[in-house]
C-alpha cells in the first residue's frame, strides 16, 4: 500500500503515461520495453517505483528487487529465480497448451545436475574427490557470469607421449586446461554423460535460463514488469546479463515483459546500452530532478506542516529540494518531535542531526564510514576515539550502538545494520570536509579491525587454499580492501593487488569485485569531484577495472579476446594493455602466494623470449608457499599450474621435475601421472 505523500514531477509523470500506454496497447509513436528513471541519491527513484507498481497494479504483475538490499540475487541466475518467485501464480499453467512451467521446471533440472555433479564422483568411488568439487564450484561461479569459458567442444586431447633425455612421460590426463577438465568430468559422469543438452545447460546454463524465464513470463495472463532499483550497485556480470542475454533476447520483444530501471547514474552513457539502443530503440529515458520551491511547499502541506514563505524558502534550501530530507522531516513530525526551524542553517547536516549532542553526533559520523556494522564494530571504533565512551553515562543499559540503531536513517537489511545511503553520503562527506586525515585514519581503523577479524578465522599453519575456502575469511577481507582503499595509505594499491592476483588464483573473485563494485556505485572514480579516494588509487581504479570485472580474460586465459571483451565501455587493446601494466608495477614488492600468482600471469602476458624466466621464478616462489597441511594445495602448484605450463612451452625437463614434485605433496595422483620414470 502506498502511504506517504507523493508530489507529482513532469519527468515522473512522462514516465507513468508512456508506461501506461505501453500496457494498454495504446497507439504509441515507438514501442517501448525499457524504462529508465536516474537521478542524484534522495531525489525519489525509489519511490516513483513504488508509485508505479501501486497505480498499475491492476493491469500489470510487478516485481521488484533492490541491488545491495534484496538478498539472494548475487548473480543472474539468483536473480531470475527471486524475479520469478515474487511473481503472482500463473494462472495459465493448468491448461493444456501450458502444461508445465519452462523457467521452474529448467531452474530445478539445472540445480538438481550440480547436486549431484557435488556429492557423487565421476569415477565411481565414495567419496567426492576435491578436484571435481573445484570443478563443480567453478562451473557455478562461471555459468553465472554470462562469459562461460567452458563451451561445448568436441574432442578432448588424446593421449600423447614426449620424452625427454632420462624420462618418459604419458601425458594422458595431466595436460588438461581447466576447461578440458570440466568437459572430462561431464563426460564420464553418470548425470551427464550422453547426455548433450544436459552438458549444454551445465556449460551455458544463462542463455536457457534466460529463454525459459521468457517463457514462463510469457504465460502470465498480465504484463510482466521487472523493476530493477539502486542500479548503481549493479554488478558487471549482471549488467551484461540484462542487455546481452534478456532484452538482447530474440523472443523479447513478444515475451510481454517490460524492465524499470532505477538508480543514479545514467546507463545509456555505458558504450554496451547505448548500442543496444541505437539497434532497438527500447529505451524510454527520463532524469528525475530536483523538487522546486514550490513542489516543497505542496509536500510540507501534505504533513500538514504550513509556514510562512520565508521559511517555506528556507526549507527548501536546507533540503535543496530532495523529497529524502523532506521525508525525514516528516518522520520527526510523526514521533511528534520539535522541529525548530529557525535554528537551522543553511547544511542539511543541521536538520538531520539537530538535538543531538555532539558525543551522539561523532558516533553517527564513524558510522558513516562503515559498509555495515554491529555491537562489536561500533564498541571497537568508539574505543579508538579520545573522549568518547561507549556506555551512557546517565543509563549504562543503553550504549552507543543501541542508541544508533533507533535512528531513522540507520536500516537493518541482510542481517546488518548500516546507514541508508543518502545519509551515509551525507556524514561522510561532512566528516572528510572537517577533517580529511581524521576520515581516512578512520577507514584505516576498521581496514585494522577486520584483518584482525579475518586472521582470527584460521589456525597459525592455514594454507592460502584454505583461507581462500572460508566464507567468513573471504568476507572479512572484503571489508578490510574496502576500508584499506578509503585510508589511502602507500600500500593501499598493493593490497588491492595481492587480493586482485590472489582471488583470481583461488577463483574467489568476489573478494575483489564487491569492495570495489561498492566504491564506484558511492563515488565517481573518473570526476576530479569526488576526492573521498586520493587520485593515485582513483586513477589505479580506472586503469584496472576491466582486470577486476573480467579477471580470467584479461589475467589468466591462454590469450585475451580482445573483441569479447570490446563491448564493455568501449574498451580498447590499449586499455587492457594499460590495465596488466598496472597490475604487474609492483610485482617485485610482493610476497608470498599473490608473487606467485603474479609471476604465473606475467608469464601469459609477457614476449615469449621472458615466459620461461616467469615461470621459474614463480616455481622458485612456490618452493617457498607450500605447507605441510594442505599437500592438495601443494599439489595444484606444481602440477596444473608450474607443470601444465612448462609442458606447453616445451620445457619438458622443468615440467617432469613439477610433476615429480606433485607426486611427492600427494601420492594418490601418482595413478593419473601414468608410468612416471625417475629421472
């Protein structure tokens, strides 16, 4: 039900009637199946959604999510299916010509496969060996990315013998890329084997995904709208999703699904959707403004707030005529508080933060550089401040963080408290406008927190392998890049670096992508504006962005595919290029397992002359990484990896000594090796 005041705007209204037309079959000049609302934070996208999904309701399913609210849609394949769900019964489904649900019945095929491709092994033992659980894992995170890796091919290399001076090697099932692997595994599983559709869904599971989503939405006796809110949060993968594979879809256009898109920035200034729309014309684009001094006076009247027009004026001033601080105007008014006007200056900050006492006002300030917080992260970060105590001094029961908890401002979504986004942009800014070295420190306090957070996942010995399997690990470390950029320390971009090589390696990319992806949704990392990230980090962000987004193309395949990857904000060769020379500038400060993958991806990105000296100073590196613990670890170094690659450049001395090596950190691959020699 849609309760609270709702001041008409002549871009909104534009919107609402072309909508409407559209789903009225009305005679239209264009025919229209994307709507798109975008504006500054606190201007009223979100609630112009709801508007439309309240005056429309009649004539239309519609279905909503959130990007950084709704839980669950992490990927496109997780987002169609929480789409779906939210959606009305179809009430054609009984029906013969409809005799089953296309998206459910596909979904459930598609999940029920991985299931068991998890817990049965291809080779008919007991138990799942942790090489096919690898696999299996990457199948998932690759399928929903929208670039499979894994396409369907035919034949996988026969077996071949090369020799060298002393030793004999059969390289059966030894020189498998990861690709070849996976196709292997399909192929002998009992779930998957003969079975070419089946191993299609599995390898590219998003293109039939996408069409039984069509499908079953087709089946809906009303309109389908999708509506897509706080865009700006969208990650690349499902971004390329809904262009590529949803409105890029043939069937589209007769699928009776329309899109609303709401967030903060403009997508058709994206090279991938302005080319979409030149080619359709899809696209129905209007930037939701500012209200006027007298659109703030109608909504003041609505609250039943009616002042004279010098503090009409002032008002809107202080609110710069966005309907968000209008709102929190009228939540005050609500719980019956004063509002002393006349004592508010010309900051908003003042009106959110009026009749708070300066301890009250710090807290919210640290807050506000949080991604999320709770009891313990607001304790830790009130204990690092001079003069400010955690528990109050008037009533012990109630302390900072239950105090912070009761404000309008603060949400409880996913499990975590956090600050709204508009108020968080807010505090934030004021807190580094007061005091730039206090903003950064701060972010360099919690960057400390959650390493020591993360650290305290592991036992002493864990090897990196280990870490990189534990969620909780993976997390922390996410906050701790986040928070580590914002300090902006001189070792800010290493870590961003280690973690970037690292987590590709591990193929944990989310560990990068996720801080990263939230610091440009909060700020534009290409305007000379924004300084809440120090240029050299800003401008290291730009350069490598397309690393992050499409790590494996531009970091570990065998070669980049340059035309693949041109669509995404008209990237260029050179752009790349630029890309890897950044990542690879301080290759020689780095330690440990990001070294060595480093060294391992410099070896694909360099002349052939220098591949070789890579690859031996990354297996010099992993001599010294491997740990007694996690001997599968230990094995992956030297066999797919060192071994794989040595072979391919025809070092086949180097290779057998990685081999041997492998077989020594585990023994049960000794059978896979083949006949093995000693040399």
């Amino acid at each position: 039900m849609f309760n609270f005041p709702y001041i008409p705007r002549e871009a909104a209204e534009a919107l609402q009637t072309k909508l409407t037309k559209q789903l009225e079959n009305k005679q239209t000049n264009s025919q229209y199946y994307v709507f798109l609302v975008w504006g500054i934070g606190g201007v009223g996208k979100t609630t112009l959604t709801k508007k439309l999904a309240e005056d429309q309701k009649d004539i239309a399913d519609f279905t909503m999510v959130s990007f950084g609210r709704t839980a669950g849609i992490g990927n496109s394949i997780k987002l169609m299916d929480v789409l779906y769900k939210q959606l009305p019964d179809n009430k054609f489904l009984g029906i013969k010509s409809f005799p089953s649900d296309p998206f459910k019945k596909l979904y459930q095929k598609y999940w029920d496969t991985i299931h068991e491709l998890e817990i049965t092994s291809s080779q008919g033992k007991e138990e799942v060996d942790p090489e096919q659980q690898k696999l299996v894992k990457q199948l998932i995170s690759e399928g929903a990315s929208g670039f499979a890796k894994f396409t369907p091919a035919a034949a996988l290399p026969e077996a071949t013998v090369k020799k060298t001076a002393e030793t004999v090697v059969d390289t059966a099932g030894i020189i498998l890329s990861e690709a070849d692997r996976v196709k292997k595994l399909l192929q002998e599983h009992r779930k998957t084997k003969d079975k070419r559709e089946l191993k299609e869904l599995i390898l590219e599971p998003l293109p039939k995904l996408t069409e039984a989503f069509l499908e079953s939405c087709k089946q809906h006796n009303k309109p389908v709208i999708l509506v897509l809110d706080t865009y700006e949060k969208v990650s690349p993968d499902v971004d390329a999703w809904l262009w590529k594979y949803l409105i890029g879809n043939a069937n589209f256009t007769e699928s009776n699904v329309y899109v609303v898109i709401a967030g903060r920035n403009n997508i058709l200034k994206n090279e991938s959707w302005r080319k979409l729309q030149q080619d359709t014309n899809f696209i129905y684009d209007r930037p939701l403004e500012r209200f006027d001094q007298g659109q703030t006076e109608t909504y003041l009247q609505s609250i039943d707030i009616s002042r004279d027009k010098s503090t009409i004026k002032q008002v809107f001033k202080i609110t710069k005529g966005l309907p968000y601080y209008l709102g929190k105007i009228r939540n005050r008014k609500e719980r019956k508080e004063n509002i002393d006007f006349s004592q508010l200056n010309q900051d908003i900050v003042s009106l959110l933060l009026q009749g708070l006492d300066n301890t009250q006002k710090r807290v919210i300030s640290l807050s506000a550089c949080c991604r999320w917080f709770d009891k313990k992260v607001i304790k830790y970060l009130v204990e690092q401040q001079q003069n400010l105590e955690f528990k109050n001094e008037e009533d012990e029961k109630v302390n900072c963080f239950e105090w912070l908890i009761k404000r309008d401002f603060v949400e409880y979504i996913n499990g975590k408290y956090r600050l709204d986004d508009v108020a968080k942009d807010v505090f934030r800014q004021e807190l580094w406008r007061e005091d730039e070295q206090e903003f950064r420190q701060t972010h360099q306090q919690l960057a400390d927190y959650f390493k020591k957070r993360r650290n305290e996942q592991l036992y002493d010995n864990s090897s990196p392998a280990q870490q990189h399997d534990n969620p909780r690990w993976r997390d922390y470390t996410s906050e701790f890049l986040y928070h580590q950029l914002y300090a902006g320390t001189k070792e800010s971009e290493i870590e961003l670096i280690s973690c970037l090589f690292t987590s590709r390696y591990f193929k944990q990319d989310d560990i990068v992508k996720m801080p990263v992806e939230d610091i440009i949704s909060e700020l534009d990392i290409y305007s000379d504006k924004d300084t809440l990230l120090i240029y050299p980090l800003k401008k290291c962000l730009q350069e490598i962005r397309i690393a992050i987004d499409q790590s494996y193309y531009v970091l570990e395949s065998e070669s980049i595919p340059y035309e693949l990857l041109q669509p995404f904000n008209d990237l260029k060769k050179a752009d790349i290029d630029q890309a890897l020379s950044r990542c690879f500038r301080y290759l020689h400060k780095l330690t440990g397992m990001a070294k060595f993958a480093g060294l391992l991806y410099k070896s694909k990105r360099c002349q052939a002359c220098q591949k070789l000296d890579y690859l031996q100073q990354a297996k010099t590196e992993a001599e010294m990484i491997v740990t007694e613990d996690d001997p599968e670890f230990n094995c992956d170094l030297f066999l797919w990896n060192l071994g794989n690659n040595f072979y391919e450049l025809q070092d086949y001395q180097q290779a057998v000594d990685c081999f041997q090596i492998a077989v020594k950190f585990k023994r049960s691959f000794s059978k896979s090796l083949g006949g093995l020699a000693e040399s």
